[in-house]
C-alpha cells in the first residue's frame, strides 16, 4: 500500500471519529427545541456535552489540516467549489461555540432564549450540511482539466446530496437522543428514550435509501459490506434503546456511523473528487497528494500525537462519565429569591 493510499484511510478516520463525537453533540444541540421541555432541562442538555464539544471539534480541524497537507489539490478543489455552503458551517460552528459561553452571561430571558436558538441551528445546519458535502464529493462534481470546480452552488442541492443531508441529520440527532438517555436521569432520560425510537425509525428509512443510492451510483463489495453492516447496527440500535439497554444502543449508533462513512470512502476509492464532466479528470488519491517525503513526515508526526490526542480524549469522557438530571443543575444567582429583611 502507497503512503497516499494510507492517507485515504487515515482521512476516513479522522471524519470517522468527528462525525461519531459531533455527531451526538449536534444531535443534543438539536434537542434542546426537540426535546427540552423548559431552561433547566436545556441546561441539562447543554450540560451533557459542555465538557466535550470544543474537544470533539479538534477532530475536524486534524481531518482538514491532515487534507491540505495529504492531497492539496483536493483541498483546494473542495474548499473553493463548496465555499459557502463550508463558510456556513464555519460560521455555525463559531456562533455555536459562543452560544455554549455567553447564553448565561446575563439574567434576561430574552438573551439566554437568543443564544439557546443559535445552538439549535447552529447545530441542525451543520448536520445537514456535512450530508450534503459529502454527498456530492461521492456522487462526483463538475471537475475540469485544471481540477477546478466549475459548477454553481445550485448543482450542489441535487436530489442525491439533500437525501445525503436528511441522512446525516437524522442519524446524528438519533445519536443524540440516545446519548441523551445515557447521560441523563428522571423523565428527560425517559422521553429521550422514547424520541430516540420514533427518530431511530425515521432515519433506517432515510439511510436505507441513501446508502443504497449510493451502492448503486459506485462502489464495490467492501462497500456492500460496510452498507449491510451500517444498516444491521442501526437496526440494533433501534431495538437496543426499545429495550432500555441505552449503552448498546450508543455503542451500535457509533458502528451505524462508522460504517456509513466507511461505506462514502470505500465507494469513493481510489478517486478523492470524482469528476462528471469526464473520468480522466478526477481528482484521485495519486494525482491529489503531495510528495512521498512530505507524506513520510506526517506519517511519523501522526505516529507520535495521535495516542496522546486519544488518551487525554479518553481521559476527558471518563472523568464526566455521570448521569446528570434536573436536580443538578443550580439555580441561577439572578433567580434565587432574595433573603427576608431582618427587623
């Protein structure tokens, strides 16, 4: 196996592991509208991902350095032919983040119900959105000669890639759901139980068509396996939350991802941008990357952070492993009643 085609796998991870650990995050950023019933319940829900979700971003930061530097003819194709709709994602992830430290800066409601609807959106477009991406760099974009994109934002809102988002967003907001009622207690844990099988039924629907699509347009055999392994383990997760075993579910939403991405990459290989204007054209994990000393140099930089990143990561999930509920969260200093005057 060549350097680049080691790059391929080690991209698919990175995207593995972000939509795995974003993915829930956007779902419970999502369900903070969906399922929230009052504030506390969002700040139960918020809290659920508050000390994790600047961590789960780093990996889409590793994924699009590990890009530039890996294949940057396929950097630069994708950032400038998806500009906007990666400007928007952009943008959502920044006002997101900022959502998450200021909703609670200030005691009006007004304020805090501001920035309680910038974290749902700000978490529905990007679940939305990657579908989308990801969608049409499987099913191929108007690549020319140059490996410029030569398209409109219009021929990225094809009937394929906007299935693609649907899919994405229900799978992560079913993620969500089920990580809700893994970390929470009471009657939130209840209802997030009872979403998570109405979502979980929505979304075999939707990835059954997509994934489907997609074996159909392109792909192999190892992506018929990935596709059949993607659809049991949501189908298990279904039944894993029906049955109230909440850690399994969670365990087999993470394989139902894993294996929805591994089934985009493996229908992708050995193209990265697949061109619609003519084959010759695509861009490919050969004509895509950079030289073979720049790959040895970060392959062996990877050797060397990767375990750190994941320990320290491990290390973060297990110390805020606890379920929490309503009755943890404190009463804000501007809602307590002031104290009796004294004679």
């Amino acid at each position: 196996m060549e350097l680049h085609d080691v790059w391929f796998v080690l991209i698919a991870v990175l995207w593995t592991g972000y939509f795995f650990l974003e993915g829930f995050d956007f779902g419970v950023g999502v369900l903070t509208r969906l399922l929230a019933r009052d504030r506390a319940e969002r700040r139960v829900l918020i809290n659920t991902i508050g000390p994790v979700w600047d961590g789960n971003e780093v990996w889409l930061l590793t994924a699009g350095g590990a890009t530039f530097a890996a294949f940057p003819d396929w950097y630069a194709t994708l950032f400038s032919g998806f500009y906007l709709p990666l400007l928007l994602v952009l943008v959502c992830l920044i006002v997101r983040g900022v959502a998450f430290e200021y909703r609670a800066k200030r005691p009006e409601e007004t304020w805090q119900t501001n920035w309680e609807r910038a974290i749902f959106w700000c978490s529905l477009l990007p679940a939305f959105l990657w579908g989308v991406a990801f969608g049409n760099i499987v099913h191929g974009v108007a690549i020319d000669a140059d490996k410029e994109y030569v398209g409109g934002l219009l021929d990225l809102l094809n009937p394929y890639a906007l299935l693609g988002g649907l899919t994405t967003l229900a799978l992560f907001t079913f993620h969500g759901a089920v990580f809700t009622a893994l970390k929470t207690v009471g009657d939130i844990r209840v209802r997030a139980r009872a979403l998570a099988v109405r979502l979980g039924v929505a979304t075999v629907a939707l990835a059954v068509v997509f994934l489907g699509w997609t074996r159909l347009d392109r792909g192999g055999l190892a992506s018929l396996i990935a596709l059949a392994v993607a659809a049991l383990a949501l189908l298990a997760a279904v039944r894993a939350i029906a049955a109230v075993r909440e850690g399994w579910s969670f365990a087999l939403s993470g394989v139902t991802i894993v294996a929805t991405v591994a089934t985009l990459f493996l229908a992708l290989y050995p193209n990265v941008m697949p061109s619609t204007l003519d084959p010759d054209w695509s861009l490919t994990v050969a004509n895509a990357s950079s030289s073979h000393y720049t790959l040895t140099i970060m392959t062996w930089l990877a050797a060397l952070a990767t375990p750190l990143v994941l320990l320290y990561q491990g290390w973060t999930y297990w110390v805020f492993r606890k379920r929490i509920g309503t009755q943890h969260i404190a009463v804000d200093a501007h809602q307590q009643e002031p104290e009796p005057s004294r004679p």
